[in-house]
C-alpha cells in the first residue's frame, strides 16, 4: 500500500522497553460507520484513505508506515494502584505529522487483544465507540483540549458485555498517548533511565521550550500542572464530568481522553455522579479538581528523583508546586467564569461572584447550560428565562445586582459567545447510540452536525438545545470495557 498515512513514529523509535509489539485482529466483515474528513485532511492524510476505511480502520490491511505497538502504563484506578495496566484493547499504529506541524498518534480502540490485555477480549462495542465521537467532538467545537476520533468501523462480529452487541473498532487521535500512568509503569519498576527518558521525550515533544531550562524536569512538571488545571476548568464551566479520573486517563500533553462513564450535567447539583461503578462519588463534579491534585501528586512521586540530586531538596520543590495547585486551579476556573458572567475587568470579588451564582442554584434544578445561556437575554434586561430555571429564585434574586454591576459594556455578546447553547444531551447520546447499535445512524449523525455548532442559535437546531423530558433518568452510564 502507498504511503496514504505519512507516518513518523517517534515514541517506537526513541522510547524502547515502554512498549510491546502487537497485531490488530483481522475482522470479519468491516463496515464504516464514521469518518471524520475534516480532520484527515488536517492530519495530511490522502484523499484515497476515504475508500479505504473499513480495511485501514478496522486493522484488517496495515497501511505502509504503521509500526503497530501496545504501550505500557500503570495506574490508580479509584484510588488503588495497578502496577501493569497497558494497551489492552488499544494498538498504536504510529504517528503523523499534521498540516499544522503538530505530531498526532493514530491508535486503533477495540482492535483486538494485545500482550497487556489481562484476560480481556480486546475488543470493543459500537455504542461506546460511537460515544467516544460524541464527547470528543463535542469538547473540540467548545474549544477544550481533547483526544478526536478520526473513524470508527463495525467490525462485523458480536462482543459479548452484558449481552451480545455489534463490535467496532475506534481510531483515536491524541497529542500523545503518555498518562501519568506511563511514568507510574516505571517508577514502580525502580526504573529511572526510562523514568528519565520518557521526561525527556515529553519535553521534546510537548514542551519543546523547556529543554533549555535549567531545571528543566521541574519546568515540565509546572507545565503539567498548568496544562491539567486549566483543562479541568474548561471542563467544569462546560459541565462536564469525566466519570474515570484514574491516573492512567490524565495526559501529559494536557487532553481530555477516554471516554467512558462520562456525561455532560444538565440540572446543576456539585455532587452529581453518572458512573454506575463510582459508587462514592469519587469522580463527582466538584470533586473533579480535588482529583487534579490528588494525581498530581502521583506524576510529582515519579518525578521527584529527577529534581534534584539532594533528595530532601526534590521533596521540598515537589511539595512547593503541589501546594500551589489548588490556587492554581483556582485561578484558571475564576477566568472561565469571569468569561461565562462577561464580567468587566478583574476584580478580587469575582470568585465569590460566581460560587454565590452556584451556590444559588444548588437544589434549584436549574440546568447549568440553560442558565447560562439565559445571561444575556438577562443582561438586556429579560430575567425571565433565567428565573425560569430557579424552583426559588430567592437567592437569584439577591446575586443578580452584584453581577449587573459588574457587567462589561459589551456583556450580552460576550455571555453568547461564551456560553454554548447545544451540548451532548443525554437523552439525545443514548437515543442516537441504542439507534446505531439497532443499525440507524440517523439520529448519530444529526446529533454529531449540531454539536460541532455548539453556539448556533439556528432554529432548526433547538431540538438539540432542550433539557431532557420528564420521566428521563435518574442517568447511569458505563465504562464500555
């Protein structure tokens, strides 16, 4: 086959001992059933892969280039530690080079087992598949850093989960595919040249600017930091809850990735849980930044030889970036809520500004997109759409004078353009995906065009920006493993 994917596969190339060969299993009759265009282009992929994607994305025909591999990675998973997790049912086939200079990973979901599959079958059912396009699209066209998928093929065969359902294999890409977890595979082996190694390929690839600090594994755990606050942020003023924050599922590179049990929340309420195996809430909303830190300090365990010499001394300047990450945090959430309330300026009252709103809306029903998106119309004076959203908008009431005084002159622009109108709602994600799984792709396909439109305020689109009906839910997703 001809070069259709310009392969460059750096990770096979510089980072020996962190991975296992491996082979996708050949389906049995493969089918496409997404393919997202937009981005092969973007990736400099040729225009022919089109024909091809049920071979090429299935894992049935190697394309010339792919040097196939499982990578290995460790874990806390709900808080316990898995010392060898790895790419069960995920192959790397390489990496590309985009259009924009960036380097992407091409990797294959549900493609069959691998060397670290533990007794699984390695594979993968269409509707969690299809999932993975939802959310994933969904963050892009919010603007939030984020793991794509490039297709997802039907594999022609049964998986067996609770029941039999229609296999598919999901071609993910990411900035790269090195987690926290990574770096755990080999501290927990006493491994410290590849511990250091697998720095210093993060830094060449993610943080190129930092090689040349002088305490440049130090810089790097800062960036994650940044990186990772400012991404959970992102989340939580879109409303989104991850449902798995396990250290193998947080990037170095700063992406969203994994989507399992995960959900957009629609009535507000700081406890809400959507996995149906977190049974204590571990992974709720509100404590999505808890668990930042939390795996932060996983990375920092990791990393703390490599900074300093004086081991003393490399626990000290690892505790120091640990204690700062809640204000961190804090700092990046405030500006996204600034930005959600077209706030005027800066002012040392915003934080309390924007806890007083949720605190207001806590026990109210109020649906967190739809509160938001009522700002504007509130900034020009109409309250009504906004109240609407409050069983007792008592407390509202009270907050709305401290808001309007801080407005910006250009406030209801900015509340539109800050503040999406459609997101994956989930009676919208489980129609469409209990549809394709019965073979309608329809309702997928629909729901997929108005997520990447996330701030239209086209008519024809307002089915997608309701709230989900009476008698939906109490919701409950699944890991999809």
């Amino acid at each position: 086959m001809s070069r259709l994917i310009p392969f460059d596969n750096s990770y096979a190339r510089d980072l020996p001992g962190t991975f296992l060969s491996a082979q996708p299993a050949v389906p049995a009759a493969p089918k496409r059933v997404f393919f997202n265009d937009a981005l092969a282009h973007d990736l400099g992929m040729a225009k022919e892969l089109r024909d091809l994607v049920p071979e090429v994305f299935s894992g049935a025909r190697l394309p010339e280039g792919a040097e196939p591999i499982a990578q290995a990675y460790a874990g806390h998973q709900f808080g316990g530690f898995s010392p060898q997790l790895g790419d069960g049912r995920a192959i790397l086939l390489g990496e590309v080079v985009g259009r924009d200079g960036a380097r992407r990973d091409i990797q294959l979901k549900g493609s069959g087992r691998t060397p670290f599959s533990r007794g699984g079958d390695g594979k993968a059912a269409l509707g969690p598949m299809l999932r993975e396009v939802l959310v994933g699209e969904a963050l892009h066209a919010l603007g939030i850093p984020t793991t794509r998928a490039l297709a997802v093929v039907a594999t022609g065969e049964s998986v067996l989960r609770d029941t039999l359902l229609p296999g598919a294999v999901l071609t993910r890409v990411a900035a790269s595919h090195i987690r926290v977890g990574t770096f755990q595979f080999f501290a927990a082996r006493s491994d410290q040249a590849r511990v250091q190694a697998l720095a210093d390929y993060t830094i060449a690839r993610h943080y190129p600017d930092l090689a040349a600090e002088p305490a440049p594994y130090l810089a790097l755990f800062e960036a994650v930091i940044g990186a990772q606050a400012r991404l959970i942020a992102q989340w939580m003023g879109v409303g989104f809850i991850h449902g798995v924050m396990n250290t193998d599922n947080m990037t170095l590179s700063g992406e969203s990735i994994d989507f399992g049990p995960c959900a957009f929340m629609e009535a507000y309420a700081a406890g809400t849980v959507f996995s149906s195996i977190d049974h204590g809430g571990r992974y709720a909303y509100a404590n999505q930044p808890l668990i930042l830190g939390w795996n932060l300090a996983r990375l920092a365990e990791t990393l703390v030889p490599l900074f300093d010499a004086d081991q003393d001394r490399a626990v000290d300047l690892a505790n120091e970036r640990l204690e700062g990450i809640a204000a961190r945090y804090r700092e990046e959430w405030v500006a996204v809520m600034a930005a959600k309330l077209a706030l005027s300026g800066r002012d040392a009252g915003d934080a309390a500004l924007a806890d007083d709103l949720l605190a207001a809306m806590e026990g109210q029903g109020a649906d967190w997109t739809q509160t938001f998106l009522a700002l504007a119309k509130a900034a020009e004076g109409d309250l009504g759409a906004l109240r609407a959203q409050f069983i007792n908008p008592a407390k509202l009431e009270a907050w709305l004078p401290r808001w309007q005084a801080r407005l910006a002159p250009d406030a209801p622009a900015r509340l539109r353009a800050a503040n999406p109108r459609i997101i994956p709602r989930n009676h919208l994600v489980e129609a469409a995906l209990t549809a394709a799984t019965a073979g309608d792709l329809a309702p997928f396909e629909a729901l997929v065009a108005a997520i990447r439109q996330p701030f239209s305020d086209d008519p024809a689109l307002e089915p997608f920006s309701l709230p989900a009906p009476q008698g939906f839910g109490p919701y409950v997703t699944f890991c999809g493993t």
